[in-house]
C-alpha cells in the first residue's frame, strides 16, 4: 500500500482543471510582477556591464531551491504544498506556521502590488491617485479577482492565461527591438564589483524569483500533479531567469544614464517614442494583475490546507457545492488583502514576509529526508530525482540562510508577530474543536 499523500476529505471535491501549461503560467505569473519593471536599473546602476549576468548567476542559486521543490512536489497529490510538505515531516504544528507564514507573505504582496499597479497606472490618468477612487478601485479589482475564482479554477486560469500573454508578449516584443543596440562590449561582463557595492542588491535579486511556492498549494486541482508540478516549476524559472536577462542586458545597452526608476519605461521610450512608454506603462499593469490573480488563485488553498489538516476552524474547508472551489477561503482572502491594500501598513511588512517566506523554504527543504522515508519504493523511484544526492537540497538551504541573515532585526521582530499571531489562531482553534 502506498504511502504517499493522496487527496482526502474536501480536497476530494475539487477539480482537476489546472493542465501543464496552466501550472507553468502560474509559476511565471506567481514570480513576474512588478519587479521585472525595476529590476533591470537598480542592476546597472550598482554594478554596471555585470549586472544581467548577476541574474544567471543568482538564477542558478535559486534553481536549487526549485528543484528541491520539484522533488518534493512529486510525493504529493493534494493541496496544500508547503502545508502538506511541513506537516508531514514535522507535525500539524510545524505545518501550520509554515503555511500561515507564506500565506502572510502573499496576502501583503497582493496588496503591495494592487497599489504598485495604480502607481502605474496613475502615469496614464491622474485620477487614479485619488485616494478615494484608489479605495474604490482597489475593492472592484480585489472583488472581481475574489468572485473569478469563486466561481470556478477553470475560469481563474483561463483569466491567468489571458494575462500572461498580454504581460510576455509587449516584453518580448521590446527586446527584440533592443537586439540591434547589442555590442560585444555591452554584453560580455565587465569589472566584477566588490561584495559591498552588491551587499543592498543580493536581497532585491533574490526576492525577484520568489513566488512559485503559489503553483505547489495547487496540486489538489492540477491534473497529474506529481509529474505537471515539478516540470512547470523548473521550466517556469528557467524561462524566467532567461527573461530577466535579457530584459537586463538589452537594457543596459539601449539606455544610456537612465534614472533606474522605471528602466523599461525609459527603454520603450527610446525604442518606440512616448508610445512605447505607454505600451510598457500598459503592459505593468497587466503583470503585477497577473502576478496578483496567481496569488488569489494559490493562498486561499492554504488556508483550505491548514483547515483539512485541523489547524483552522473547518470552515476554511468549504467547498461550494455548485463550483467545487474552497468559497470561504477565498473570500477570506479578498477581505484581508483589500483591508491591507487600502491601510497601507504592508509596507512595513514586506521586508518581514520575505524572511518569513525564507525561513518557510528551509523548513521545506529539510522535510525532503523524512518524506522519502515514510514513502514506499514505487513512490521513490517516482518522484522527480536529484542528482548528487542531498548535494542540492543542501545548496539550496544555503541559499536560503544566505538571504535570511541579510535581514535587519526590525524584520525579526515583524516575522515574530506573525508566529505568535498564527500560535494563538492554532491553539485556540484546538481548544475549540475539543470543545464541540
């Protein structure tokens, strides 16, 4: 008998609508939002003729840390992802804080960009830093986002692939504009700076791959799981890391003396006239939507994971009878990350969430040993293989610490918040349902 994770209780009730190119857009939406818009300035500015190549340098790093997902995905067919990896290494506590961590993590993001967007789009119309119409706005987008999904995945991923195309293609379009300003020079790497003049960048090149944890949660409404998972989670960042740089390098050899504050902005501007800057102010807003929609897709099944495994009221796990979708989660969802967007407090959270994410990643990574032993041989011999052993899994966790003891202490204090909120939340929901 197989000792693998299946799908039980309400995870039963969803459906599989999630196909292998579904999952990987939800990889590419769930890492490119607002970043990939920043990204390529703040690398020339701080390290000039190397700065793209600090991407296939850090995307390397970081491909460790998705294979070791990968691996892990593939002993899964439920939803959960991080939930179900910690909880069935370590235990429901463990389990909880895991999940509870990365879903404050991706519940700030989606407000943090939902208001990154109307900076943007405030570039096209003025009303739009109104703080009234922002308000207004901020609940029409969260609402609509919050009732696709509701009333169906099939609808949400639909939606998700609409958008990624009109975020990848007008990027890929400028870059092959770019393609003739490209010099031997421009590309090949210059001077290697020193680790102090990188020290503030390894952090903002780091978080810009974070994010494809959102396809794993998925796994209880992806079809094949085991096998579509880990192929679109690899695939995904590898494609991503190709686009960031050549996003980077193009920009580097298109734009001379940018400001670095909108970098493909300035480049559509020199490409194209004012027209490219619009294309590419138009095309931000459609990425940190897209980005924004993975997450709506993904953290509400968390919630329904914590609730399945007994570490939130059931009602988390709701299935609505007409659409299969886990209803009360995503509601829950869309309340909390309208409340954020419109206080503005994610702000001083951002910085916290990320360490709280890190620290998630390595709890995961470290799960890997006891999920192989409680598996049987079949499910060994089927899982996604790591070359080399444990050799990735441990560059992977080394990665992770890297970027963990690049943090401040004001973010500890945040991410203990956020432990002792979710502690209380766990307990109390233990106390209750002993009670009933």
């Amino acid at each position: 008998m197989s000792n693998e994770v299946g799908t039980r209780g309400n995870d039963a009730k969803l459906k599989r609508d999630i196909g292998p190119l579904a999952a990987g857009f939800l990889v590419l939406n769930g890492v490119i939002g607002a970043g990939i818009f920043g990204l390529p300035g703040k690398l020339v500015e701080a390290a000039g003729n190397f700065g793209p190549w600090l991407i296939i340098i850090f995307g390397l790093l970081i491909i460790s840390v998705v294979w070791t997902f990968a691996s892990i995905a593939s002993y899964f067919n439920n939803t959960g992802g991080p939930v179900a990896y910690a909880n069935r290494a370590f235990g429901p506590l463990v389990g909880f804080q895991t999940g509870w961590l990365l879903y404050i993590g991706r519940v700030t993001a989606i407000s943090a960009n939902i208001n990154v967007l109307f900076n943007y789009a405030s570039e096209l119309w003025d009303g739009a830093a109104n703080e009234t119409v922002r308000g207004l706005l901020f609940f029409t987008i969260i609402g609509a986002l919050t009732l696709i999904n509701i009333v169906g995945i099939k609808r949400a991923v639909k939606a998700i692939n609409v958008i990624t195309l009109f975020k990848l293609l007008p990027i890929i379009t400028l870059i092959l504009f770019a393609l003739p300003y490209l010099t031997p020079a421009g590309v090949l790497p210059g001077d290697i700076p020193k680790f102090d003049q990188l020290e503030g960048m390894v952090l903002v090149i780091l978080y810009a791959f974070v994010g494809f944890e959102g396809a794993l949660v998925t796994a209880g409404e992806t079809k094949n799981p085991k096998k579509n998972i880990p192929r679109a989670l690899i695939v995904g960042v590898l494609v991503i890391t190709v686009l960031y740089f050549a996003v980077s390098m193009t920009y580097a050899n298109v734009v001379e003396n940018g400001s670095g504050d909108t970098p493909l902005v300035e480049m559509g501007e020199v490409l194209m006239g004012p027209v490219g800057g619009v294309v590419i102010i138009i095309t931000a807003i459609f990425s940190i939507l897209g980005n924004a929609t993975s997450i709506v897709i993904a953290a509400p099944r968390m919630t329904f994971a914590m609730a399945e495994e007994g570490s939130l009221p059931k009602w988390f796990s709701n299935v609505n009878e007409k659409y299969s979708t886990p209803a009360n989660s995503i509601i829950f969802l869309g309340v909390l990350a309208f409340l954020l967007a419109i206080s503005g407090t994610f702000l001083y959270l951002a910085a916290a969430s990320t360490l709280a994410r890190m620290i998630a990643y390595v709890i995961c990574i470290i799960s890997l040993p006891y999920i192989r032993r409680k598996a049987d041989q079949e499910t060994i011999e089927n899982a996604t293989p790591l070359p080399g052993g444990y050799l990735i899994p441990v560059i992977a966790v080394l990665v992770c610490v890297f970027a963990i003891f690049q943090s401040e202490i004001n973010d500890w204090q945040y991410m203990a918040g956020f432990i002792l909120l979710g502690s209380v939340l766990y307990f109390a929901n233990k106390k209750f349902s002993k009670n009933d």
